[in-house]
C-alpha cells in the first residue's frame, strides 16, 4: 500500500506515523525544531512556527488542533512569537497568522539576542558598584569554608565556564573528551584559548583512531588518543588542582540538553586526575 494522502488539518506532523505522507520528513523536521531552540524558541514556540511556515496562514483554533497544544498557551505562543517578530497576524476574520520567512525570523531572533547582552553588559558596572556598596554582613571562618560545586546546564554556560577555568589557570590544563565534545569545544573558540595560554596542557581524545583535523593547530606532544575504548559519554576538564567540570551530558546529547557538574572537591580532583594519567599513560601518542 502506498501512502496516506491527508488533507487532514489534525495531523500532527511531529507524531507522523510510518506510513503517513509526512513520515519521510520527521527527522528533518526534529532536527530543525532543535536548531531553532538555540536561538531562544520553547519546544512548543518552534512547532507552532514551522507548522505554520510550511502549512500556510492559520487561526490560532487550527493552530491548536492541529499540534493538540492547550487553547489558551496557544494563543499565548502566537503572541509571543509575533513580538519576537517571527509570526505575523492578518487582518481577516477570523484571524489568521503566517510565519517570517525563516532566513528573516533567525535575523531578528538574533540582533534580538544580542541587543540583550548588550544591555547586560552595560548594566555589569552600575551592578558591580551597588553590589560593592553594600557591606557585607557574614564573616567566614575556618568552620564556614566547605568545598563548593555547581550544577551547570546548556553548552553555552558550560563553555563560559571552561573558558573561565582556563584563562584563571596557572599551571596545568587536562581535558579528556569524545571528538564531538572537543569539535564543539573547538567551534566555540576554546581551544583556541587554551593554544595560546602559557600553561601545561594534556588533551585525551577517546575514542579515536587519528588526529581530528580541528585539532592540526595544537602541539601534538600535548594530544593523545585512546582508539580502543566503548565509552562515548565521557568528558571532563581539569584546571591545576583545584577545580574539575565533569560532563553528566555530553556531546552525545543535543547541545540544550548537555549537563555538567563543577567542584572544587579535593576527593574528586584527585581521584579524576589520577584517571587522566593512567589513561594518559594508556594511550597512544599522536605522529
């Protein structure tokens, strides 16, 4: 049997079954729904917008329908993302609204994102001066001083804070990473910070059977690989002996979805550091 052909406007395309007309095309449009998610769109806000991109102009009832999303968060996601300047409303009754092409809607999403961190940044000295204005009122003492760790999510957090570790570090960095992990810490500029720090440095690629081309500008004394290993989820950075960021979700996860863990626990520094050189040790050197 051949396809489904349906016209039917309560299909939800991201639940196409097998042998529905839109199957073929379910893992593109996940894939674009999770790109569409760094660029700040919720889960819902990004179905929404490519329904109504590659299915016309639609009221906010077929909106709703047709994905089986709640009727008052519907509205709720067209409003938003007409403000976000992603969708537009037509004067027509009933109410229709279209998507921006989606080359003009990433444009806008973006100087929208930036002119944030603009206004953060100018907001980071009048912050500082109140913060410093304040006298602090609690006195550590040797009781109160505990070994501190952090949650962190997303792998923009997670790469702002590796880059921190690293600009702060003042005898030795050792990183051990799958190449997906160590291809995004390349693509956000990482390992082009640690290149030009002068410090000891120690990169464990595992698992991999040859020198990832990203990583042709580094010191090949400072690289070594480990081609035989079945583990695909580890990843963790060391900084001299004082602070660790472990990855509980690696690059083997969508970007959004990544989740580490950063300490400056004594047991745990020690006990990873001992791990990195018996697979240091292990490993294979790079020619």
């Amino acid at each position: 049997m051949g396809k489904k052909q349906s016209t039917d406007l309560h299909l939800d395309i991201f639940n196409a079954e097998p042998d529905s007309n839109m199957y073929e095309y379910k893992a593109r449009l996940e894939l674009l729904k999770d790109h569409l998610l760094k660029f700040g769109l919720t889960q819902n806000q990004a179905k929404v917008y490519i329904f109504l991109g590659k299915y016309g102009p639609k009221s906010a009832p077929e909106v709703f329908r047709s994905l089986g999303l709640p009727r008052t968060e519907t509205y709720f996601i067209l409003n938003t993302l007409q403000n976000l300047g992603a969708v537009t409303a037509e004067m027509s009754s009933p109410q229709k609204f279209s998507a921006v092409p989606v080359g003009k809607a990433i444009h806008t999403l973006v100087n929208t994102e930036k002119e944030k961190l603009e206004n953060m940044a100018r907001l980071e000295g009048e912050l500082t001066n109140l913060w410093e204005g304040i006298p602090a009122f609690a006195v550590e003492t040797v009781e109160t001083k505990t070994e501190k760790l952090q949650m962190i999510n997303g792998s923009a957090s997670i790469h702002s804070k590796i880059k921190d570790m690293i600009k702060s570090a003042r005898e030795e960095v050792m990183i051990c990473g799958t190449e997906k992990d160590l291809s995004r810490f390349y693509h956000s500029d990482i390992l082009e910070i640690l290149s030009n720090c002068n410090i000891d440095k120690k990169i464990i690629v595992s698992p991999s059977q040859r020198l990832p081309r990203f990583l042709d500008g580094i010191d090949k004394k400072t690289i070594r690989l480990i081609p035989s290993s079945h583990v695909d989820n580890q990843c963790y950075v060391l900084k001299d002996n004082s602070e660790i960021l472990f990855f509980l979700r690696n690059a083997s996860h969508p970007s959004h979805t990544v989740f580490a863990l950063w300490s400056e626990s004594k047991a745990l520094i020690t006990s990873m550091q001992q791990l990195f050189e018996y697979s240091w040790n292990d490993s294979e050197v790079c020619h």
